[in-house]
C-alpha cells in the first residue's frame, strides 16, 4: 500500500492526516498516510528512507529550512525561497532519492486571490520563517511590496513590532506567518497594536487550528476582513498530491 506523511514537530496541531485520510476514503484510494513527529530530523529521514512504501510527505514547523541539507534535489523555486515544504520520494537501485518543492507559494496565493479582490500595493507580513519565505515570493510575484516584521530586523525590507503603527495607515493585507496564536496557545497574537485596524484591512492567518485566532478575533473587533489558512492548507496539499504521484 502507498504510503504518504507529514514530518514536524510537534504535531499536535496539525489537520493533514485528517484531510488526507478523508481525501482516501471519499476517493476510494488505497493508500496510508502517517505523521513523522519527531524532535530529531536526522534521525527520522533514516526511518523514511528505508521504507519503500513511502512516495512524498509534507514538510512543516520547524523543518521547512532545515529539511533542505538531507535533499537529493530541490526545485528551483524552492531553492530561491529557501524553504520546503513538500518531498517526492522516489526509490532507485542505487537508493532513495528525496527533491523538495514547495507549494506554499501557489496554496497561498489562490486562497489570497479569493479573499481580496484588488491586490494592494504594500503588505504587512508577520514573520521570517519558512512559510513567510514562501508567502513574500507569492506576494511579490503579483506585484506587492512586502515588509517584513521581524523581533529582530536585519535589512531595509524587515521592520521592528513597534514600527507597525506607522505603516498600518497606508497598508490594508496584513498576514500573519509566524505559529504564535496556534493550538494550543489560543490566547496569544502578534504584537500589533490591533486599535487601529479599520473595516479596510484584511487580516490573513497562516495558522487554521483555532479556526478563528485571537489575531483574527481582534481584527475583527475593529471591523476587519479576516481568513485563515485552513484553504491554503487543502490548496498546498492537493498541489503536493500531484507532485508525489507524477512520474
């Protein structure tokens, strides 16, 4: 039987083994899909690599950067964002070969393209990690100046938590990419002062487990459009689904 998976840690928030395993069912395939959750990435891929049922697995917090030194090959789009988040496994005579993709790119932009009709011209993105790179080259790929908002900025292009206000006025996408607000942690958000958000803005969390984060809630407190990132999930895993079965 084919077998498919997630690799993280932890896992716990994690909807891909459901949306898989339904996917399978209401389609009639056979086929397995497992999660990976484990503390010490090494240690896992020799597990993956000897297991020859094994055809791709998705690829989430906090390996999306550090998966990419175990890969064979890496698309050239992911190798510009620096990020994966997707690995076809193919198995030769000379042994398993693992190619990173990322598809993050294209499940965020269309679940972004179907929330906010007119693309704006300046965007707030929360967050530096993986799912960030891949969600700043979507962004500028339709032509929107992205700033970074980092704890720490380190370039012309990031700006501090504080610095937010001043730019709020003028910039109406705002996207959160960092994991502060997910389960279990239901009661944090990003630290952005929320008062000055109008029924302008557009609120848009990466994060789909709560459903609706405190980031979301305060945003639309204020009168906000607001979404999560359950679309871009199913998006970026259908997308994947493609990858691991294409020969």
């Amino acid at each position: 039987m084919p077998l498919f998976g997630l690799l993280g840690f932890p896992l716990g928030h994690s909807f891909s083994k459901t949306y898989f395993t339904e996917k399978f069912k209401a389609e009639k395939i056979d086929a397995e899909f497992v999660n990976f959750e484990s503390a010490n990435i090494g240690q896992t891929l020799q597990v993956i690599k000897t297991t020859p049922s094994l055809k791709g697995f998705a690829v989430t917090i906090p390996y999306k950067e550090k998966i990419i030194p175990y890969l064979d090959y890496i698309s050239e789009e992911a190798q510009k964002i620096g990020a994966v988040n997707s690995v076809k496994v193919e198995y030769t005579i000379a042994g398993p070969i693992l190619t990173g993709y990322n598809t993050d790119i294209l499940g965020f932009k269309e679940s972004l393209l179907q929330f906010i009709q007119t693309s704006p011209t300046q965007a707030l993105l929360l967050g530096t990690g993986g799912a960030a790179k891949a969600v700043r080259h979507a962004l500028a790929s339709l032509g929107i100046e992205v700033l970074t908002v980092s704890r720490t900025p380190h370039s012309p292009s990031e700006i501090a938590y504080d610095q937010v206000a001043h730019f709020l006025p003028n910039t109406p996408l705002i996207i959160n990419a960092t994991p502060v607000g997910m389960w279990p942690n239901v009661t944090d958000c990003p630290d952005i002062p929320y008062h000055l958000l109008t029924p302008n803005h557009y609120l848009f969390d990466l994060i789909y487990n709560p459903e609706i984060t405190e980031f979301m809630y305060r945003g639309k407190q204020q009168g906000a459009q607001i979404k999560n990132g359950l679309q871009m999930l199913h998006l970026q895993a259908d997308y994947s689904w493609e990858l691991w079965n294409t020969r």
